[in-house]
C-alpha cells in the first residue's frame, strides 16, 4: 500500500498529541455489512428512504415507517465491528482526549468499546416518546408491537434518528465543533465531506491548526485540504497507523 510512506510522519505527531477527534460516516460500517439504505439499494418493498425517513410518512402511517425500521434493526442487528471501529476505541485507553463523533446510527462504536461518542443523527437503537421526549434503548430484533408504545404514557414512540427535514440537536452539535476545533489532530473516516453541517467540522478542526487525516475509499471535496489523505478501507489503514504507535510506545 503506497501510503505506507506517510504512516510514520502522521504517527510522531499523533506520539505527542493528546486531543485527538474523529468524525466518521457510512463508509466505516460498510466495512461490516451494512448498507446504506439510500438509492437503488436501499429500495424496501416500493419505498426509498427518503420517503421513510421523514416526520410526515411517521404521521401519516407509523405502523409502516416503524416496519422499516424493524427491517433495518434486524439487518443490523448481528452485524460486528470492524477492526476500525476496534481501533478506535482501543484508542481511547491511548490518547487523554479522544472525541468521536459519528453520522452513523447503527450502534456499532458503542459495540466495539467506544464510550466518548456525539451521534450527529441518533441512534436506531434508540427510542424517543413523541409526548414526553423521554429516550430510551430498545434492542428487541423483531419488536413485539409495531408501531411500538411509550411504557409510561402509552403515546407513540418514535426511532430517536435524524429524519429529513428535521434539525440536528442544537446541544450536540455545538459539542461537535467544541471537540472539533479543540483537537490537535481529527480524523474523517469514511464520510463522504458532503453532507452538512458535519462536512464543516473538519474544515472548523483545520482552521484552528489541527491537522486533518482522511481515510477514504474515494477523494472527496475534503482532501485537498487534508494533511494526510490514505485511500482505502479504515479496517486496513488504521491497524497500520495503531502497529506503528504500537512501536513508538
């Protein structure tokens, strides 16, 4: 792999670094098994997510919304962590800061160990009473009651994700660009750097002096501002950057 030669010069600045954030995006649980669930592939009986994924297909047929959902959480459901995600949160017992955050919702950082994450869009894991605002974790692969019930006031629970059209949670993602232009370095692994607001938070990392790393199958808008640009599978590039820290130690 010809990025090798710039493995060791990433790896002494991350040696004397402590803050260390990470944004990472589809790409990373694709290595799993994952689909993305958009366009052509992501087709469930004659819907797109797209027409899924919003609050108005949830107030107009909640049952037919959460049935997509509960075939999504069963596609999820046995899929493992790579061994990115297993990096990455062996590196928090490595580094005295690490942040991660995530546009994903499947849930497999927290299954590889990870405990510091902001999840941008939710987590599909996640339950959310449309009356009272209270989450809750809900793993039951497939639900009993679809669409399923808020045990305290019996009002609809909703899936605690980002729909279209809605906000990102103001709270979490103003601690995405805290941790983001508080890093020394971050690292944008397998996110296309097209979709906002998450596309700035690199761009936010860079112009408070971090220096950026992205690892990617393919460029994206994102590289030619990175200062280490690797090409290819996160579950390949990062126990290449985690061997050679390894040695340093």
């Amino acid at each position: 792999m010809s990025e090798k030669l710039e493995i060791k010069p990433l790896v002494e600045i991350l040696h004397n670094t402590k803050r260390v954030a990470v944004l990472t995006g589809a790409g990373i649980s694709a290595e799993s098994g994952i689909p993305t669930f958009r366009g052509e592939e992501g087709l469930w009986k004659k819907y797109r997510a797209e027409e899924l994924a919003t609050p108005t297909a949830f107030g107009r047929d909640p049952q037919l919304v959460w049935e997509w959902y509960d075939w999504r959480r069963g596609i999820i459901s046995p899929k493992e962590p790579n061994p990115g995600h297993k990096i990455l949160a062996r590196w928090e017992k490595v580094f005295p800061g690490v942040s991660l955050i995530t546009q994903n919702i499947d849930g497999l950082h927290q299954k590889a160990g990870s405990e510091n994450i902001l999840e941008l869009h939710g987590n599909i894991w996640k339950v959310r009473c449309i009356e009272e605002g209270t989450i809750s974790e809900n793993f039951e692969t497939p639900l009993k009651n679809i669409p399923p019930s808020c045990p305290k006031c019996g009002a609809l629970l909703r899936p605690h994700v980002v729909w279209f059209g809605e906000s990102l949670d103001p709270a979490v993602l103003h601690n995405a660009f805290l941790l983001s232009s508080g890093c020394e370095v971050m690292f944008v692994i397998g996110t296309s750097a097209v979709v906002q607001p998450a596309a700035s938070l690199p761009l936010s990392a860079a112009e408070a002096g971090a220096k950026v790393v992205e690892i990617n199958i393919d460029p994206t808008p994102l590289t030619s501002y990175a200062d280490f640009s690797f090409r290819g599978k996160a579950g390949e590039i990062l126990p290449l950057i985690d061997d050679e820290l390894k040695g340093m130690s």
